[in-house]
C-alpha cells in the first residue's frame, strides 16, 4: 500500500470564522503546511465565494454573526453536491455539530482544539480528494461522486452522470442493497438541467389497494412536473401494475424525468445479464453500481469515511485502521455492502479503546456472511454465476448453453446438479 506523502498543490481550503485573531491563525498555520487557504468572517461572505465553485474543503465555525454552521452546510450542499465540510464548535454546540455530521459533514472539531490537531485532520481529508482526483476523479467530490468510491467502474458512472446533464433519457441505476441507488438518482437530478425543479419519490413496493398504484403513480408523475420522478424498487413491479407503469410512464422530451431504481443480488443479476424485460426497455440509460467485494480498494474508502462520521458523531478521536485491519476489511464479503460495512464499523468502534482500529476489533462484527470468503468457495460462486448467465443468454438451452461455455453437456449437467440449478 502505498504511504508516500500526497501532493497538496491545487486544492484550496475556506475558513469560516468570525474571531478575525483565531481565523488569521488557522490561515497562517495551514499556509505554513503548503495549503492555500482563505478566511471570512459571516455565511454571506462565505455564499458568495462558494458561488465560485474553487473550494474544496470548507472549515466553519457552527456560530456566526449573520447565520449559522447548518445554512452555510446546506447552501454548499445546493451549490457543490458532495463539498466536504468540517465544522468548529463550543462545548455548548457540539450536538449542533454532532447533528451535521450525520446529514453529512465530514468531521468536527471541539474549541479549544490543538493547531497540531486542526492541521492532522484538513490534511487527511485533502489527502483523500487529492488521492481521488490522482486517480482520474476530477472535481468527483464536487459532484458528490467521490463519495461512492474510487475504482475505475464508479468513474465510468461518473462519466455517464455527467453526461446526462443535458439528456431527458430516462435512468435506470441496478445494484445490490447498500450501495447508494438512491444517492445516485438523487446526483443524477442534482447534476442535471432539472436540477431547480422537483424530485418526486415514488416507492413501486408493497402491497396497496386495487387501483391505488395508478392513482398514486399518476399524483406522483404530476407532481414531478419540470423535475424528476425517483421510482424505487421497480423489480417488484409484476402483474397488473406493470401494464399500468408502461401505460403512464413519461416518454423522453417531455415535462418529467424518470430515475429508478432496481435492486439485485448477485445470482439475479448473473441470471437477467442478457435479458432485456419491458422495464429495462422503458428506460435508456443502464447504470450497474457493482458490489463493493468487486472493488476492494473501495471497501477501504468507504470504511474511512463511514469510520471519521461514526467517531465524530460518538465524539472520539480516532486516527484510522491499521494495516491488518485494513487487509481484514479488503477480504470482506458484505453481501449488504455498505449496510454491513457501516454495521462492523459502528461496532468496531465501540471495541476500540485506542486511537487506531485493529483487526480483531473488526472480526467479531463481521461474523457470518460476512466473513472473508476461502478461494474454493470464492471459484464455486463466480462458477455458478457464470452457468446461471449462460443459462438465461441461450433460454435455458442446454447444447447451446454447453458449447456457449465450451464444456461438454454431461460436464454442464453435472455442475447444474451441484449448484441446485436443475430444478
């Protein structure tokens, strides 16, 4: 793994504090460090700078003359999707801060706090946007992208949401539970030319009276007029209610937007690859999120990430995971992905009693299917997985599917019975 220093140039920090004595000292000690930085005093000063979008990290104080932490927070949350924000507070306003943290903000800082301190924590972070725009992430924190990873899959999707931004397709974004769909439909609105409009949830799910899915599903497109339509779970959309979906859904060009989503597991994905249903075809645009055990780098991001929240939240200072807890993490199978993650996180957490995560902290929360997977079984799934999407490209053709696979029918049959696939 590589430890060398990150080069910081090119990023710039905003400080946001109304004792012009301790902002100038924050400024000069990171200035010091190489960072470029700048102050200001009130939330107005700090809007108008932001409007800029030549910020990439801001630290605010939660008090100021004309406003607060949380505005300031939520207007970069309207203007940069996904800016990380690091917030300054009083003892008297640590569960202001600590609330913000859960929406979203990265990290917060008690006052007094040490320099020393204040300069570890804004280096940490810049490392992590400088490492991801290393990579060929750009300005991927700026749009909320980075959030979701650094692996060269989630860049082809950032690659595609920036493409949308003038495209009236509708998307359909598929994946396994805990990976962000939802945040990812919610980018998609966000980044593009409806951004000002509505964003309309409407959950495909559940049981509900005979003629309710149409009314509400008609309320629900009426609503999103000049927006966008976020229709979750549309793999439950079956029978009946599938006619109704294809009758109303919004045609492209029109008044509304359509985002859905579509959840998966691995051997439903492996067996619908190749099939087109009426779903897929209603939407043009396809966004795959991959599981998080197809990206072990990523396991590693998110777990920072989700490991700097839960700390600040619970008001501890941890500096990270060490190496063996991080050779742990990579080995994971997570079949909830960033649900289990956050899970063994938040419990690792709670076993820590230093500054640094370690292996067996993580171990216990990850017991079950979770646990690292040994490479028989890691063979025998990406086996079956490959016999079930065959299976489906040949319509359950057996000749075809052998040959497809370049293995003998016996072979096939014999590896179907082994699996549970010869129902």
């Amino acid at each position: 793994m590589d430890r060398s220093p990150t080069d910081l140039s090119g990023l710039r920090v905003l400080v946001v504090e109304d004792d012009e004595i301790m902002a100038m000292s924050l400024v000069d000690r990171l200035r010091l460090e190489g960072i470029d930085a700048l102050g200001l005093g009130t939330v107005a000063e700090a809007r108008a700078r932001l409007a800029r979008g030549d910020i990439d990290l801001v630290v605010s104080d939660i008090r100021l003359p004309d406003g607060t932490g949380r505005d300031l927070f939520e207007e970069a949350g309207r203007q940069s999707p996904g800016l990380p924000f690091l917030l300054m507070t009083a003892y008297g306003s640590v569960a202001d801060a600590v609330a913000l943290v859960k929406a979203g903000a990265i990290d917060y800082l008690e006052k007094p706090f040490d320099l020393p301190d204040f300069i570890r924590l804004v280096r940490r972070h810049l490392t992590a946007i400088a490492d991801t725009r290393r990579h060929g992430g750009g300005d991927r924190f700026r749009l909320g992208i980075g959030l979701f990873g650094q692996d060269a899959s989630v860049l082809r999707i950032e690659r595609t949401v920036a493409r949308l931004h003038e495209s009236d397709a509708a998307v359909l974004v598929s994946g396994e539970r805990g990976l962000g769909k939802k945040r990812l439909a919610l980018l998609v609105h966000r980044t593009s030319r409806r951004a000002a409009g509505p964003f309309v949830e409407f959950d495909c799910r559940g049981v509900r009276a005979p003629g309710a899915f149409e009314a509400e599903l008609t309320a629900a497109i009426a609503a999103a007029e000049g927006g966008t339509l976020y229709c979750q779970g549309v793999e439950e959309i079956v029978g009946p209610r599938l006619s109704v979906f294809v009758r109303l859904f919004p045609r492209p060009h029109g008044d509304v937007r359509v985002v859905s989503t579509r959840l998966v597991d691995g051997a439903e994905e492996a067996a619908d690859s190749g099939r087109a249903d009426r779903i897929w075809d209603l939407h043009g645009i396809h966004i795959r999120v991959p599981p998080l055990r197809e990206r072990p780098d990523d396991i590693l991001h998110v777990a920072r990430m989700l490991l700097a929240r839960a700390a600040a939240a619970a008001g501890r200072r941890i500096e990270g995971f060490s190496p063996a807890a991080e050779e742990f993490l990579t080995a994971l199978r997570l079949p909830g992905n960033g649900h289990d993650l956050k899970a063994i996180v938040d419990q690792a957490l709670v076993r820590a009693d230093g500054r640094v995560v370690e292996r067996h902290h993580l171990q216990e929360g990850a017991a079950g299917g979770c646990a690292p997977i040994d490479l028989r079984s890691a063979v025998e799934e990406a086996e079956r997985g490959a016999i079930l999407a065959a299976l489906a490209y040949n319509d359950h053709v057996i000749g075809k599917t052998a040959d497809s696979l370049g293995i003998s029918r016996k072979n096939l049959w014999e590896k179907m019975r082994r699996y549970g696939l010869d129902g």
